[in-house]
C-alpha cells in the first residue's frame, strides 16, 4: 500500500521545519559542511526525507536565503510605512536594517556570507527576486530624498554606501569583532549622522530667491 499523499498544510509546515533546521544548520557549519544526513537528524527523519521536498542541498541553500531575504524585505516595509519622504524615511530604512541584522543573526550570516560552491548553479537563482526588492526599497527612501531637492549626490552611489557602511558595522557586531571601544548602537547613529551632515541639502527658506 502506497504513503498516503500529504495535505498542503502538512507540505508547508515541513518545509518550514526543515528550512529553520537548514538555516541553523548553514550558519554553524558553513555551506560546505552542511549535510542532508546531519539535516535528517535535526528534524529527526531519514537523510533521504528532504528530497521529498527539495531537488538537493543547493535547492534547500535558496530557500533558505530566499526566505530570509523576504524576512528582510518585510522588515523594511515597516520602515517603509512609517516614512516614505526625507531624511526620516533613509533613517527608517536604516533602523530596519539593523533591526533585522539583530534579530536574525543566522539568516544575516547566511544571506551574506555563504556562497554555494556546487558546479552547477541554476542560471537564475530563487532568491534574487527578493534581494532585487531589498535594494529597491533602500533605494526608493534616496531618490525621494533627493526629488525633494534635499540630497547632494547620486542616490544610487550613496544608497549603497549607506547600506556598505551600515553592513560593516553588523557584520562586525555579529561576529564580536567591533574592537573600538564604543557601543554598536553608537557606530550605528555615527553612519546615520554622517550622511545626513555630509549629503543633506537644508530646505530654502520661504521667499528666498531660486
């Protein structure tokens, strides 16, 4: 007699049961020692049981980063939402950032620390979508910035120092290799007061000549 054909909501749990196994599993181990058998024992099923749901480990390594780059994308949406316009909005985007950094310590070492070193690579890789979105959503907060007529510079050039700078400092606070005798969250208020006094263009004041 056959195995009974699982219900979607039975798929879906599982599949996010082992891609939270994965994604610990990805960040102790790195991508090369990650390993179907040492997932199978996490979720405490046969090695063979992820290939149910996954062609092999490169398939499981999307999903993983694919999810966490929509976690992340979710993050700056809050953002998003709380300021759209202005300096306030690029500060938001930042605080998201940082937020998400913090609270999802594996999925940060995942998303920008492992690379897949298999021989063959799909063309178009799942999460590339998300991550596309991340960029565009940081992005967004400089161009309306500088519409407003209150950057100086190119927004694409300074949105992605912002995030090169903001993403130095966390990856150095999550590895516990901020040396400087200064708090994370004083580093981080130090690369938002920064942009802001080097690229902020102050608003003319009523009546004043263009």
């Amino acid at each position: 007699m056959g195995r009974p054909a699982l219900h979607p909501d039975e798929i879906h749990e599982f599949r996010e049961r082992l891609c939270d196994a994965a994604l610990r599993l990805f960040a102790e181990r790195g991508y090369a020692g990650f390993t179907l058998r040492a997932l199978g024992s996490e979720l405490d099923c046969s090695p063979a049981t992820p290939y149910r749901y996954f062609r092999n480990k490169a398939d499981i390594f999307e999903a993983v980063c694919a999810r966490a780059f929509e976690d992340l994308c979710a993050a700056q949406e809050v953002g998003r939402s709380e300021a759209l316009g202005g300096w306030e909005g690029i500060r938001a985007q930042g605080r998201s950032y940082v937020a998400f950094a913090r609270s999802h310590p594996h999925a940060y070492r995942v998303m920008f620390d492992l690379r897949k070193d298999d021989r063959q690579e799909r063309t178009v890789e799942l999460y590339l979508e998300p991550v596309a979105r991340s960029w565009e959503m940081l992005l967004e907060a400089f161009e309306l910035t500088g519409r407003a007529g209150r950057l100086d510079g190119d927004p694409k050039r300074l949105a992605f120092s912002f995030w090169a700078s903001l993403h130095g400092v966390m990856s150095l606070e999550l590895s516990g290799r901020i040396f400087a005798e200064l708090p994370p969250d004083q580093l981080v208020a130090d690369v938002f007061d920064r942009f802001e006094r080097a690229y902020r263009i102050e608003p003319r004041a009523t009546g004043e000549p263009s």
